[in-house]
C-alpha cells in the first residue's frame, strides 16, 4: 500500500506572486497609514518604510484606494503592532517623564510599585481560594515596607482604573506642589495631559 501525498498550506506571499494574507485576529482589519501614525505617534515615513520593507511581504500591509477615493497609498493591518491597537494597553500609551517634576515622578513610580505589588498578591491569594475583595484587603493589612504608606481599598481601585484608562499619566493626581505648600493652599495645580 502506497502512502498518500499529504498537502499543507503555506499562505502565498506577493513575492511568490499570491495575495493570500496570514489570517487576522478577530476584529483586526487594515486601516490607512495617517490612522496608525495617529495611534502610534509614530512618523509617518518610518511607518511607510517598514510597510514596504518588511509588512507587505507578510501580508500586513498593502496599498489600496481610500474610501473616499483618490491614488493608492499604504493599509497596514491593526497586528502588525501593538501600538495600532484600538484600544491600548497601559504600557503603550505615552509618559513624558521629563515634563513632570521629580515629586510626581516618585508620585507615579511609587503607585506603579504598588499596583503591580497588589495583582501580584491577588494572583497569588487567588490560587489560595481568596476572592478578590479578601486578597485585596490582605495586601493591604500587609504592605511591603517602601510602599507602607496607609492606602484605602477605595483609593487603590480608582488608581488601578486610571491606570488603566490613560497609562501612568493616570497615576498622576494633578497637583504641582511648590516650596512645600500644601495641597489646595496656594499650590500650582496642573491638568494631566
């Protein structure tokens, strides 16, 4: 008996001359170069060379007309990174470090350290049973020594959603103190960005 040719698929590349396109994530679709310059920050020019230097032959991107007409110009599709993504994780969006002063970049560095240390406890205590509310009030009766400075549960859960909705410019609280002021006492106040 004679074996069987066994055929495998390879997605065809436009450089062997097929328009076949590795499959997208759900949801994911092409979107012209100006949109993913817009998500990323990144420079346009530095985004056209990487669509036609190394995507296209992946099958992230291709020129195509835009919906309003007009000559052909570069898609890329919304994985070929990160930063393309709709909705963006925390860790890709923006923080202009030198824009802020040295109080509220401790400010930001010390609630950071201090969320990362809650999941961390929460992941843990999860694998013990623990619910969420009783690991979070565990990892707060127990705070690691540099972060020990008294937190309320409320306080953590605002953080962590600002955190998660603009990044460490959220884990700013928006005061500038000057010479020692105090809060609400003649302080600069500021609006993050």
């Amino acid at each position: 008996m004679s074996a069987l040719p066994i055929y495998i698929a390879t997605p065809s590349t436009p450089e062997s001359g097929g328009t076949n396109v590795p499959p997208a994530p759900r949801g994911a679709g092409f979107i012209p170069l100006v949109e993913a310059v817009r998500r990323s920050g990144m420079a346009m020019q530095t985004l056209a060379n990487l669509c036609r230097d190394k995507w296209a032959a992946l099958g992230l991107a291709r020129k195509e007309v835009s919906a309003d007409g007009g000559k052909p110009c570069w898609h890329v599709r919304e994985d070929a990174d990160g930063q393309f993504a709709r909705g963006k994780s925390p860790e890709a969006m923006p923080f202009e470090w030198s824009k802020h002063t040295e109080k509220q970049r401790e400010q930001v560095r010390r609630r950071k350290r201090l969320l990362d240390a809650w999941m961390e406890t929460r992941a843990e205590l999860f694998t013990h049973g623990l619910n969420t509310v009783e690991a979070t009030g565990s990892f707060l009766k127990s705070l690691p020594g540099e972060l020990a400075e008294p937190v309320s549960e409320k306080t953590l859960y605002r953080w962590h959603k600002a955190y998660r909705e603009s990044g460490l410019v959220g884990l700013l609280d928006g005061r500038l103190e000057s010479d020692g002021e105090q809060d609400g006492e003649g302080g600069l106040f500021i609006v993050p960005s």
